[in-house]
C-alpha cells in the first residue's frame, strides 16, 4: 500500500465553512502530533496519522461516497463519526442582553444510530482498507429565531453544534465487528420489529441496520412472517 504524500494546500483548503462540531472533534482526534488538511491524490483528508487517512463526517455520508471509494483503492481510509449521547440546547436570546436559554434533550443516542448514515454504503465496510468509529459525545446544540426559516420549530433553527466531551469510542473493522451489534437476547430468526423491541429504538432505524447488516453479508433474508420479512445471522461473519 503505497504511503500518502503530504502536501499541505495553500490557504488552509477545507477549513472554509467547518463547523464547530467538526473543527473540535479534529482538533480532538489528530492530538499533536497527526497533519491535518493533507491533499491526498487531489483530495483534502482532515487527519493523516501515518498510513492512516481519517475523515470526520458528523452526518450526510452519501456526500462521502465517491471520495471514500477512490481513497480505498490506494490507502487505509478511517471515517469518524459522532453520535450524541447527551445533548443540551441552547436558545441565543432574541434582544441583545438578554440571557440565552440551555435545557438537556430527553433524547439519548447509541452506536446503533450510525445505520441512518451508513445505509448510503454499507457494502464499504467489507473493504479491507476502510474502518469505522463511531464516538459517543456531549454536545451542545445552539439554535437562534428565524422565523422566516424555522417553522418547523416555531421559529427557531440550528447555529451550530458544540462539543462538550467524547464520552466513548467504538471502532468497526469489518463487517463481524457490526455483528456485534446485534442483541444476544434476539430471536433467530428474527424480524425488524424484534430487532426494533431489542434495541429499544425506532422501527425505521432497525429496518435501516437489517439493510446494512445484509449488504455486509453479517445477515440473510430467508422468508417472512406475514408481511414482515424474517432475518438470520450468519454465523461465519
């Protein structure tokens, strides 16, 4: 595997319109010592840590899918991404002077949730040159008024995302690493609405884990129960 060659590009490419989330969680991640916003076969990678090529997306990975196929051809490419565990938002006050509001959201996130991203590629994760890692973080999500924009939330839309603390880490190498995921307790075999009652989380994020969990061959489809399609685990993953 040929190494990457780093070459710094003018004027920082990459860091224009970097959120706040993505900018701590690099600074983060790289430490002092990995280069960061290194052009890598005409591409811009966040971190280099030796052979390794790390990319932070904190969401939209199919944007990511042909710069991750061309990279793994050649190189050992990492893609990070955070889930939050515990978020508080952050209401900016509508007259200046005014104290902003900070409220913890009763929503909690798990590792599972990286299926609402990876179903753009989960067939990548068989690839012996990528791995992913999921964080687990704090983070404090700032939302201002706009009323011309946020009706969805009476008004108020997002700033931007802050990090707090990276509380836990889970790195995925292959597809048997996914299978653990999987609850023990699970029914064989098994439905998205069993997996949906074992996780303990919405029927439309267990319908999106079985999808990647087949691409990656850690499952198969062998019939169905009434209209719902039965699952098995493939002991060889």
């Amino acid at each position: 595997m040929p190494d990457p060659q780093p070459q710094p590009p003018p004027n920082h490419i990459g860091t224009l319109n970097e959120n706040l989330l993505h900018a701590a969680l690099k600074t983060w991640y790289a430490g002092p010592e990995a280069a960061t916003e290194v052009r890598v076969d005409g591409y811009v990678i966040d971190i280099v840590q030796g052979n390794l090529l790390v990319e932070i997306q904190t969401r939209g990975f199919s944007q990511m899918k042909r710069k991750l196929a061309a990279l793994t051809a050649e190189h050992a490419v990492r893609l990070v991404h955070p889930v939050a565990r515990e978020k508080w938002i952050v209401k900016l006050p509508l007259v200046d002077g005014d104290p902003s509001s900070r409220r913890k959201s009763p929503k909690r996130g798990a590792v599972v949730d990286v299926f609402r991203e990876l179903v753009s590629f989960p067939h990548l994760l068989a690839h012996p040159n990528f791995s992913l890692e999921v964080l687990l973080i704090q983070e404090e999500e700032v939302r201002r008024f706009d009323g011309r924009r946020g009706w969805r939330r009476k008004g108020w839309v997002t700033e931007g995302r802050r990090l707090l603390d990276v509380v836990e880490r889970r790195l995925f190498e292959g597809p048997g690493d996914m299978a653990a995921l999987l609850p023990d307790e699970l029914a064989d075999p098994f439905t998205t609405g069993d997996l949906s009652k074992a996780l303990r989380c919405p029927r439309r994020l267990a319908q999106q884990m079985a999808y990647c969990l087949r691409a990656m061959g850690v499952i198969t489809q062998v019939g169905k129960r009434g209209s719902a399609y039965l699952y098995t685990q493939n002991t060889d993953k």
